[in-house]
C-alpha cells in the first residue's frame, strides 16, 4: 500500500507532499568516491561484501595502475558461519594496511549492509584501533548502509563523525563552510570570502591534521543540502548555521555569499565590487545554454537530495518549466530559501513512490527526466530523455565559475537526443 501524507504548501504557493512506497537508490557507500579524494591522508575500510566492493569501485571507475585510498574488508562465509573472529579478522587488516600506508593519518571504518545485519559493532572496533594506532593514526567509524538511506548521506554521515573530534577554539571569527568541494571550487570561495574580508575554513579539509576548530557561536554555512546529521552535531557544539540558498548557479551563489556577508557585516558595496565579476562571467556563461533549456518540462526523481535547489537553477536562471521536484528528503529548515524561490504551484514530493512516481513521469512524458542511473536505461527505452543524478555529485558544479558547467551537464543529454533524432 502507498501511504500519502497531507500536502502543504507555504507562503510561497509550493505544493509539498510526502509519499511512501518503494524507492531505487544508490547506498552511502558511494560517497567515498569524492570524499576519498578530498581528504588526502585518510583512508576508507569498508566493511562489507563483495558485491559493496564491486560498487565502490565500477563507480569510481579507478585505473588499474592507481591506488586509492580506499577498499573493503571482505565479510565471506567464515564470518557469517562465526568460525572466525571478526574482530580479530578486523583488527589483522587494518594493520596490514598501515603497514602498507604508512601514510595514512586519518582512517574510516565504514559500515554496510551487511556489517549491520549482523550487529558488528564498528564504534567499539574503532575505539579500540585508535587507541593502538595513538597518535599516529586517527579511527573514527560511520554507516554507508543503504538501508532506509540515499547515497549523499554518506558523506552526512562521514562528516558528522569527524565534528565530535574538531578542536575546540575558546572563541573563533572565522565562517566555517560545511560539506565536500571540489579543491578548484574551494579555491575560489576561499579567495572570495577573503576580498570580503572574512576567514574561512573549510569541512572537511585537506588533510586530517587540518581540521577546523569550533566555539560556542562559530557560525557555519552549508555547501550542501544533504548535511542534515552534521549540522545537528555542529548546533550541539554551540555553532550557529547562516541560511542561505545553495550556491548553485549565478543567483545562488550570490545569495549564498550574500548571507555569509550579511551575517559578518559586510558592506553592501564591497559586496557588489568582490561579486559582479564573477556574478557576469556567470551569466554570459549560463546565456550560451538558455535556448536549449528554455521552455522544456523537466521532471526530478528523487535521489541525490540536490533536486530543490537543481530545481530552482532550472527554472529562475534557465527557464525551465517544473513538472515535479522529487527528493528523497526534505529538510525544511535547511531548504527554505530554495523552496521559496520555486514557481508557484510547484510540486515538491518527498519521498515519491517509485511507481507512483513512474506512472506520473510517462503521462506527462517531459522533455528531460532527471533520476538515478537504475531507471535512465528503462526510460532511455521508451523514448526519455534522462540525465544521471549521481554525475552532478561527482562534477564540480558550485560557484561562479561552475555555472556553465552545470547548465551544460542539463543541455548535453537535450542535444544528444536531438542528433539521435536527425
């Protein structure tokens, strides 16, 4: 049966509802193929089957010859029958893997389906591994299970286990900037938070070595939408989160940098004169995708939990029209401002039943369907246009300089069809 919840809609006229029902999600375990390369001296052990294997590394796409800093622990029969000890199965990997890595400085236990069917306890196992590897090497431990999970809340999860180990500062000016970017995109933020004369730091950062500290009032801004566990533990340590849209697009980048602004007393001059380059390039940028994006009906299945603010880019800056936002979660507080800027009469679903969500999807047969890759091939078949969710995790897409990138990664499935076509 498919349950759905009453819709509301707010001041702005959207349409939000919950649905409930079967949905086609990739796991967290996928996170690791962007955070793995972000924090350069840490190492992802997943703890799982061969098949977790598999995936990690069919969506890494890693080359024969490169290492990454990532791998899995394989739980085989002799785990499952109990003629082994995990924990001693364990704790003889992680060793040989420091051995090998001498490397490596920060190390993630990360759970999975099945560590979790079969209760092994990762937290006591990382406790345990970070005191024998004191003080050379850090264990902190998170679920990549995709049990009743998408696939972004696995750098949620990652992220929200290294608050609890950030140093405390007795009192900080700085903006701390909350989820993972691509170093070119943090680069640029970097330098324009300081021509407006503020410091950032960044979550995570570089190198484990490199974290940032936090006070009671450190005010932090969210880079992504999907950080709602890290922000909860940010808030517990007295940090205080800025709303502000998601820097997606010229307009949002500016009125994500503007809420930074606007919270550290910048003037509004200075703001304008550090932005409006960037703010131009952006939008000379995103005019060379207008016309291909202009007018077509784009419909959103719930996956990466981008969808909201992809969603409000489509349609304020490109002129997409909106036939259905689907996300597989909706945090009202942290999407607020998106949600505000969505057309009226937008429906916004959370959750979505898969076949709900189908039905509705081939009735209105739009021109661009935006979903996870499990369903592009099916409606490939018949006669779909679709763009892979996921591509927009592992493309840098934030910021002003970014904008065409993005608006282009909507444009290339249009064109392909059209020479499809012809």
């Amino acid at each position: 049966m498919n349950a759905h919840a009453p819709v509301s809609s707010g001041e702005c006229g959207v349409a939000v509802r919950a649905e409930h029902g079967q949905r086609a999600v990739f796991c967290g375990l996928t996170g690791i193929v962007w955070l793995h390369r972000k924090i350069q001296d840490a190492f992802f052990l997943v703890v799982g089957s061969r098949t977790c294997a598999h995936l990690i590394q069919s969506a890494a796409g890693v080359m024969i010859f490169a290492e990454p800093r990532f791998a899995t622990a394989i739980i085989d029969e002799r785990d499952l029958a109990g003629l082994a000890d995990m924990n001693e199965e364990l704790d003889r990997v992680v060793t040989r893997l420091i051995e090998r890595r001498p490397d490596i400085r920060l190390l993630f236990l990360v759970g999975s389906c099945p560590s979790e069917v079969i209760k092994l306890d990762l937290s006591r196992a990382a406790l345990r591994l970070s005191q024998r590897l004191a003080p050379s090497v850090r264990v902190l431990n998170y679920s990549g299970s995709g049990i009743e999970t998408t696939f972004t809340q696995g750098e949620d999860a990652c992220l929200a286990s290294l608050v609890p180990e950030l140093p405390e500062a007795a009192a900080t000016e700085e903006l701390l900037v909350v989820g993972a970017l691509a170093d070119v995109v943090e680069d640029q933020f970097s330098r324009l938070f300081s021509d407006l004369g503020i410091a950032a730091r960044f979550l995570p950062a570089r190198r484990a070595g490199q974290m940032p500290a936090v006070a009671r009032g450190t005010r932090f801004l969210l880079a992504q939408p999907f950080l709602a566990d890290t922000a909860r533990a940010l808030e517990e340590r007295g940090a205080r989160r800025i709303a502000a849209p998601f820097p997606l697009g010229a307009e949002g980048t500016t009125a994500w940098l503007g809420a930074a602004a606007e919270a550290f007393g910048v003037d509004p001059g200075r703001f304008e004169a550090v932005t409006a380059p960037g703010l131009r390039r952006a939008r000379q940028a995103l005019a060379a995708h207008a016309e291909q994006l202009a007018g077509k009906r784009v419909f959103f299945f719930p996956d990466s939990q981008l969808e909201v603010p992809l969603a409000r880019f489509l349609s304020r800056e490109m002129g997409a029209e909106l036939i259905e936002v689907g996300t597989p979660y909706l945090h009202r507080s942290h999407l607020a401002a998106e949600i505000e800027r969505l057309p009226a009469g937008t429906p916004v679903v959370e959750g979505q039943s898969l076949d709900d969500g189908l039905d509705r999807c081939r009735a209105a047969r739009p021109d661009l369907t935006v979903c996870g890759l499990g369903l592009a091939n099916p409606l490939e078949a018949e006669g779909l246009t679709t763009k892979w969710s996921i591509e927009l995790l592992f493309t840098p897409i934030q910021g002003y300089e970014q904008a065409g990138d993005l608006a282009e990664l909507f444009t290339r499935p249009l064109l392909r069809r059209a020479r499809l076509e012809v």
